[in-house]
C-alpha cells in the first residue's frame, strides 16, 4: 500500500475498495488499508492497465481509411518504378512499412517526387488486410472480457501478435490434409477470423502452436474457459462448433487427464450439431460465395461422424455419440462433386466409407462367442469388403497419408475384434487353426501399418490428428497384447515369430522418426513426443523380459518358471536409489509401479494423457 500514499483520488484504490467505489485510506500497516485492516481480509492492489494510444495520425474513419490506402497504393507505384533501371536519378526512398501508422508517419516526412512512369507496367503489391496490430489487441482483450467471470487472461498470450497469428494459421491450413472437416478459403485472413470466428481462431492458434509445448498448453487452457462460458451461456454456432472440432482433432498435443475428457467435447458437438439442425441441409450444393455456410456445415457435421465413429473403435464397449446415417453419405458426395472447393473434399466420401466399415466391425463381433465357421465367414466377409474399399481408392490413398493411414487401421481392428471372440469349438483342431489364422493376419496388418508410418515425413508427425495418433498407439499396444497376453497353441510361439524383436524395431525407428521438442528437458513440458517415447519403452522392456515365459494371471509382471513357482518380474530389478532413481537402465515409472499394464482397452487413453 505504499505504493498509493500520496495519490489523490480513487484511481489507485485496493480491489475491494474499488469494488465498492469508495475512497482507500492506507493504514499504519503495510500493504493493507484501513477499511481491509477492519474486515480482516486481504487488501489486494489494483494494477491499473491503461490502453496504449494510438497514433494520433490514425482515425477509425472510413475517409481516413480511404486516404491512407490510397497513399500506399501511390507509394508502391513509386517503389516499383525507383527498381526500373532508367537514366533519370531520384533521391532514395525511405523503407516502407506495411503498418498503417508507418505508413502514415512515411508519407507526412518523405516529400511525393513527380509521378514516373515505369519502363514495364506491374499490379501494385497490396498489404495483407489483416496485419494490423489494434486487431490483435482487440481479439485479446475480448478473450479477456469473456473470461473475466474465470480470471484474467494469461499474460503470455498478449505477446501473439498479427504477424506470428498469420504464421500460425498458415500452419494450420497444412495441417487441415489431416483433418478435412474444417477447411477455410484462402481467402480468409487473420483479420476476417479475429472479428467474424474468434472462437475457431483461437482454436486454431491452439492446435498449430506444437512448436511451443508450455504456449501451448496455455493456450489449451485458456481455450477450455472460453468455451465453457459460451456454454454456460447458451451459444450455439458453426463458429463454436468448427472450434470445438478443431480443439479436439489435435487434443493430444494438449490432453489433460483433470481436463474435460474428449468424449465429453464430442458430445457437446453432437448436441450443437443437432441444435443448429445441420441433418437436415439440403443435398444442393451451391460454390457461391454467399452460400459457404452450408457447406463449411456441412464439413462440420461429417467431422462429428468421424471422430465418433473411430474415437469408439480404439475403445471396444463404448456408444459412439453419432452412427452412420444417409446423410452422412449424401453430405460427403456433394462436397465432392466437381468443382471441388478444396481438394482435400475429394477424401470425403472416402473417410466415411472407412467409419461405416467401423461400426460394421463393431455390429458383427458384438457377441462374444459364436461357432467357428460362423465366425469364419464373418472374418471373411469384412476381409472382402476392407479389400474392395482399399483397391477403389488405391490412388487416392497414396496422395492423402490420412486415408491410407485410416485403411490400415481398419483392417487391424477387424482381426482384433475377431481375435477378442470367443470360439464354440466343434472341432479343437479346426478352432485352434482358424485362431491362429486370425492372429498371424492381426500381427502381418500391425506389421503393414507400421511400415507405413516409418514412410511418414519428420515433420507429418506434428500435423496428425488426434485419429492417427491414437491408431498407431493402439497398433502398438494390439502388437503388445498378442505378444504377451495371448494363450498358448499348436503352432504359436512368440519366440520363433520374434515378437519382441519386431517390437524393439518398430518402436525404436519410430522415437527416432518423430520430432524432439526442444522443452523435452522439462518433465513439466513433456509432450506427446517424448511421452510416447517413455512409455513405449516400459513396453518394449516388458516384452523382452517376458520372452517365452507365460503369465499365469495374465499380469506382464509374473511369469512362470521351470519348477512352476510363479516369480514375479521386479525381483529381477536393480535396486532403487534413495531419491527414487534407479541404479539400471530400465524406467523408473515401471519399476514402482505394478500396476502398468497395457493389455486393457483404456491404455492408448492413459497413455495420451500421460497417466501411465
């Protein structure tokens, strides 16, 4: 309170001082005021935030606006013919700046020379609408305004200006060939998101900011906020939605376990989805400019589609939010008919194609016994479609990774499912085969998936989407779970078939292939990166340790020796050090913690979230 004595007036009172408009009379005390010392409370300082003025050359007119451009349009005009080679010499111009302030201070101080015509006649290059830093400004302080109930906006976030906004989104749109769902005309600057789609905007500068693990989770943060109280105060608008869709294809660069949990948000989704009744737009698709709301809906509503249906593949049991329909189908080919807006609508009809092979996956293995040759046509029924789908759009698999990706991890959830079933046997023999059938096929489609993401640029690994991510997760946890957890058969034995060593390979390849964040030094900033590093190196060991040894409960962590005693696996561990480090190589985690084990459905979840 020291700070306020002398000051006159009530600018510089306490919080609740100016909370109830009344004068703040410092006391005898330090850092408190009278009417705080008497309520026994906390006298918190008001920090005065004043607005930085503008220029006073600069006036929010349209005549002014007006005026100014067409004094940058004279000045490139000059700028372009000072570069044309002629006889004739002119005094040097000063830089000029694409900042409308500088702009401005430019012309009042640099004399206009008479006009020169240029030896070849060029278009006058044109600054990019919206860098203007007052919009930056602006976009922030109604961030602030909106969570003003919540706290103040993190400070950090006041330091994104215009210019790394319009990096950000350029990132963005290379990132969208991994999510179509939410593709935005070139057209669109910053300026035009910042005023008219501030909450996808947001969303936006979230997902693309995988360069900066801490900025980012703030930004994730402060997201998460905003759109509660959107909520909470009944909005409901395709702005709000194609946010929450972006925030949730690239969640795992930003997942948190004490975090509203994805299926929650998907939900949420779904239900404005159907609240702005976006099943039933009509089939008519129209490539006028005035008409882009129905079909950036349009992209919205198969975007719900697909996260439900292949977020409920990773994880057998549970209800997806949204199942297929017609209009999904519709939806997807009238977006991609000819002329196509983006090309990435050509993928469409595709990546709904592969969802509804999805939810046919679920719907035949749903019971979880049947007899043998039932099971066998089943199996190959769906064999037979994933391989009519696949040679239809051979071609386009190869120029889109995410459709590739997508098939692959199609096929492995058909022979996981199908292994997960229990076989009526009328014949041991024939059953035992047909078993075996089934897991050497799930293990050569894991094989085949992770071959093809060892073909997958450094680089492609920040722009995957939160569905690619958790398929190979769930390809390797798959891999881990056959390997260690599958019963015994004529024929299977994971020594022969170096299971562990096909392991050991494609997760080293794959540490080695994905990016290393330059925070990865912080355990507070771990990303996912190095989070799947970590914990698919507990993985790795496990299945090294456990060789050809069988599990008699089915725990990783015990295994059976030659004279049947049951010997469980952390006897073999080096000791720990008093500070909990231990004295080997192996990690820590799995050293204090029993309890790891990736064999349940919930794993690639707990291993997103970093809680394993």
């Amino acid at each position: 309170m020291d700070a306020r004595e002398g000051r006159i007036g009530n600018a510089f009172a306490c919080e609740r001082c100016r909370k109830h408009k009344v004068r703040c009379v410092p006391s005898d005390a330090p850092g408190l005021c009278q009417r705080c010392q008497k309520a026994r409370v906390e006298c918190i300082e008001h920090v005065a935030r004043r607005r930085p003025a503008k220029p006073r050359t600069v006036l929010q007119t349209p005549s002014r606006v007006a005026e100014m451009e067409a004094k940058l349009d004279k000045l490139s005009a000059i700028v372009t013919a000072a570069s044309t080679p002629t006889t004739i010499h002119h005094p040097a111009l000063p830089p000029l700046a694409t900042l409308p302030s500088q702009v401005a201070e430019i012309a009042q101080r640099t004399p206009t020379p008479a006009p020169i015509q240029p030896a070849v006649s060029a278009p006058p290059v044109l600054p990019n609408p919206g860098s203007t830093p007052e919009s930056a400004w602006s976009f922030w302080e109604s961030i602030n305004d909106t969570i003003s109930g919540l706290g103040r906006l993190d400070p950090t976030l006041r330091s994104i200006n215009v210019t790394q906004m319009g990096q950000l989104l350029a990132n963005w749109r290379t990132m969208v060939n991994y999510f179509p769902f939410v593709a935005l005309p070139q057209e669109n600057f910053c300026r035009d998101l910042l005023q008219k789609r501030p909450i996808l905007m947001f969303a936006v500068l979230t997902a693309a900011s995988y360069d900066s693990t801490p900025k980012q989770l703030i930004l994730a943060r402060e997201f998460r906020k905003v759109v509660m109280i959107k909520l909470m105060s009944g909005e409901k608008s395709l702005d709000l939605l194609q946010g929450l869709l972006v925030f949730i294809a690239w969640h795992h660069h930003y997942m948190d376990s004490k975090a509203v949990s994805v299926h929650m948000l998907l939900q949420i989704c779904t239900g404005i989805a159907g609240d702005l009744g976006l099943d039933g737009l009509s089939s008519a698709v129209s490539y006028r400019k005035e008409d882009m709301f129905g079909r950036e809906a349009k992209r919205a509503y198969l975007g719900c589609y697909y996260l439900a249906s292949n977020l409920g593949a990773v994880e057998a049991g549970r209800t997806r939010s949204t199942s297929y329909s017609h209009t999904h189908r519709n939806y997807a080919a009238d977006l991609a008919s000819t002329p196509r807006e983006h090309e990435s609508d050509a993928l469409l009809p595709a990546l709904v194609e592969m969802c509804q092979f999805f939810e046919d996956v679920d719907e035949t293995f749903r019971s979880t016994t049947a007899e043998v040759l039932v099971a066998k046509s089943q199996a190959k029924r769906l064999s037979d479609k994933w391989d009519h789908i696949r040679q239809s759009t051979k071609q386009m698999a190869n120029e889109f990774k995410t459709l590739q990706w997508l098939q692959l991890a199609g096929r492995i959830h058909l022979y996981r499912a199908a292994m997960q079933r229990e076989m009526l046997e009328t014949d041991g023999a024939w059953t035992s085969g047909f078993q075996l059938s089934l897991r050497i096929s799930g293990l050569r489609s894991i094989e085949q998936f992770l071959d093809n993401s060892l073909q997958l640029a450094q680089t492609h690994y920040e722009f995957l989407s939160l569905v690619d991510w958790l398929n190979l997760l769930s390809a390797l946890t798959t891999f881990g779970k056959i390997a260690l957890h599958s019963s015994p058969m004529p024929g299977w034995d994971p020594a022969d078939l170096q299971l562990a060593k096909t392991f050991e390979y494609y997760r080293d390849q794959l540490s080695a292939q994905i990016p290393r964040s330059p925070d990865s030094q912080d355990r507070k900033a771990e990303d996912v990166f190095e989070r799947f590093r970590r914990v698919t190196a507990v993985m790795k060991m496990a299945l090294k340790n456990a060789g050809t040894r069988g599990s008699p409960n089915g725990s990783t962590f015990e295994i059976s020796t030659s004279s049947r005693q049951t010997v469980s696996l952390l006897n073999e561990l080096p000791p720990l050090k008093p500070n909990g480090v231990t004295n080997g190589d192996l990690p820590a985690f799995w050293k204090v913690n029993p309890t790891f084990d990736f064999s349940g459905n919930a794993f690639p979840w707990k291993l997103l979230m970093g809680t394993v």
